[in-house]
C-alpha cells in the first residue's frame, strides 16, 4: 500500500514523489484523485492506467527527483498514436497527473503532512477536503505540492474533486494566488469479520488487497491471533457467549458472520441488528438463517424491517463458489458492489459509463459541513 511505503521512506530519509491525477475529460482508467507513489529507486505502488503512461512517469519523475519542482503531465489517450511508448489503450480522455517531490530530509514537515492526510484515510469515519496548492504567484512563500489546512473554500467548490485556479490567500500577512487541487477523500472502508476460522483467511487477504480496514472478532484464543492474521487491522478477542462492547463501529461499517458455530452466530446477530451498519453478511443456506430469526423472535427480539433489509443471507454473488479462495471473491464482490452502489450486473449490459458518478459521498460531507 501506498502509505506503508511513505511511511518506510520518511523513517528512512528517502525522498519519493507523489503522482495524482488532478483532471481528467473523458474516459480513463482511473479518476481524479487517484494515487501513485514513485519511490528513489525507481518502484511504483499504485497505478493510474492500464500501463500506457507508467514508463513515461518513470522519466518524468527523475526530473522532480533532480530539481525538486513539481510538475504537470497531460496525457492525450483519446488518439493510440499519441500515446507514449505505443502503449495506448484506448481509454478515450485525457489526464493531467500533478508529480509532487515528498522530501523527509528538507522538508520533513511537508513529507509528515502528506503521510498524516492519506493515514486519516484508514481511521476516518467521515469523508475529508483536502487542499493541494499546484500553482503559486510566489514559490517562496508557498511552494506548489503544499497541503493547505482550514482553508475556507465555498461548499459547492469542496464537493467535487478538481482544480480551482486563481484562488487567493493569505501568506504571513500577504496576499498569493495560488491554483489548487481539491479532492474529498473518502475513507477505507471497515469491516467486522466474526469468527477467525481458516476459512477467514482467503476473505481478509482478498478484502485487504481492495484496501478495506479489517477487524476480526473471536472467542478463540487459538484462532485469533497474529500468525493467522498477519494482515488484519485489529483482532478483538470476547468472551464466549459475548458481543463486544468496544466493536468501534459506524453507520459505514460492514459485518460478516461465518463462526460456523450456531449459537455463537445467534448472539452476534443479535449483537449487530442493535447497530447501526450498512451491511450485515451470514455465511451459510438461508434455512440456517431463517432459523436463527426464529430463535431470536423466540428470545422476544424481533428484527426490524430497516435492520432485516441489511442483512444478506445466503451471503455472496452467485458465481458458482466451491474452495475457500472462490468464497471470498464472490463476497468481496457482493460487497464492493453494496460499497460502490452498482447492480452486480456484468458491464456487457452497462447502458451507462463503466464509471458512473456516486455523489453518496459528498452528500455526507454536505451534511457535516452544514
């Protein structure tokens, strides 16, 4: 991931450049705001095509490495030919990618600024603004790749990601017109998986490569620990027969049941229909389920109608899953479709574009901004 490796870097007084599509018109492969971190030696994580501009950002990068300038690249995709290293796709729009040097020897306060932004990312319930200065009337006082804090922006310009040109500010008593990048970052999305059997390990690997925050909660000592779950966020071991009281969830959180263990089930679901989620998975045929409703409505705890529309029993897309590894991927994607809001369809019947604009996350932001 990304801010594993800026982490790294800073610790080790590396400089690395950050690369961010800050603008885009038409088709791409990825959209504005998306992120690639070129370290020293020349390794990238993250992509922002499928391959035709990363050789080329490569060359572009050693000359932010050798000044220290940030720099602009447009990459006309619409036309194969024009497209640098004949690499072309075919993605029918043009980018602009903004490289900005992150140097934690000169400029460690700026580096740990950027680290602190994209970490928010991973703990944040709420989406974000965050301001990026990509141009300025003086460099001395503000140098382009500069994150810019309580910053007041009118609310229609902080909903949607993009470049806001001439924009003044104040600078130690002083006017500068700065041109900026604004993105609202949305954070990783968390999920709560109860029960750490083996089964649990193909899910996380495959949530953790999507980059979801993964939480796991068990009775089993045995079960639930690092060496299983090297790759999980938190582990949170309750008594048997329990629902944690610190679960440290949100209206934004998804739940995943697969304990394989009836009773055990039985009280975490009970324990997450008193929650306020966006997702709740049972692993399992839907007899199970229709049986475990029964013996809670025995217990005198009936659902309720917005709870029961949450919860997804048989859990995963049917796409014929067998092995543990096939499981996974088809509740990852029933997930990531509930996440995304799409219809699970394949993209063959789409009538609209492959990326189709969600504002569910700015209508938040609203919200808090309000």
């Amino acid at each position: 991931m990304i801010i594993n490796e800026l982490k790294r870097c800073i610790r080790n007084n590396e400089k690395a450049i950050l690369a961010t599509i800050i603008d885009k018109k038409g088709s791409s492969y990825r959209q504005v705001g998306a992120k690639s971190l070129i370290c020293s030696d020349g390794t990238a994580y993250g992509v922002l095509s499928g391959g035709c501009i990363e050789q080329d950002l490569l060359e572009h990068a050693r000359d932010v490495f050798e000044t220290g300038e940030p720099k602009q690249i447009i990459y006309d995709l619409r036309n194969d030919h024009n497209v640098p290293w004949g690499l072309g796709v075919g993605c029918n729009g043009v980018i602009t990618v903004l490289l900005s040097l992150i140097d934690p020897v000169n400029n460690r306060e700026s580096a740990v600024k950027q680290f602190k932004v994209l970490k928010q990312q991973s703990i944040s319930k709420e989406p974000y603004p965050v301001c990026t200065v990509i141009k300025s009337s003086n460099q001395n006082a503000l140098l382009p790749g500069t994150i810019l804090e309580n910053i007041e922006l009118p609310l229609f310009k902080i909903m949607s990601s993009g470049i806001l040109e001439n924009y003044s500010i104040e600078v130690d008593g002083k006017k500068e017109t700065v041109t900026l990048f604004l993105e609202t970052i949305t954070p990783m999305p968390h999920i709560i998986i109860f029960g750490a059997g083996p089964d649990a390990s193909s899910l996380i690997d495959q949530l953790k490569f999507l980059h979801w925050r993964v939480t796991i909660v068990d009775h089993r000592p045995g079960y639930l620990n690092k060496d299983n779950f090297p790759y999980a966020d938190e582990l949170n071991l309750v008594p048997q027969g329990e629902f944690p009281e610190d679960l440290n969830a949100s209206e934004n959180s998804y739940a995943i049941i697969m304990t394989h263990h009836y009773e055990q089930d039985l009280v975490y679901l009970k324990g997450l229909l008193q929650q306020n989620l966006s997702y709740i998975g049972l692993l399992g045929p839907k007899r199970r389920f229709n049986n475990l409703k029964k013996d809670l409505q025995a217990q005198g705890f009936m659902i309720p109608a917005k709870a029961a529309e949450k919860i997804y029993s048989p859990i995963g897309l049917d796409i014929g899953s067998e092995t543990p590894e096939e499981i996974a991927l088809s509740i990852a994607a029933e997930i990531m479709a509930h996440k995304n809001k799409t219809s699970s369809q394949s993209l063959k019947w789409k009538k609209d574009s492959i990326h189709t604009p969600n504002p569910a996350s700015y209508e938040r932001l609203k919200e808090l901004v309000q």
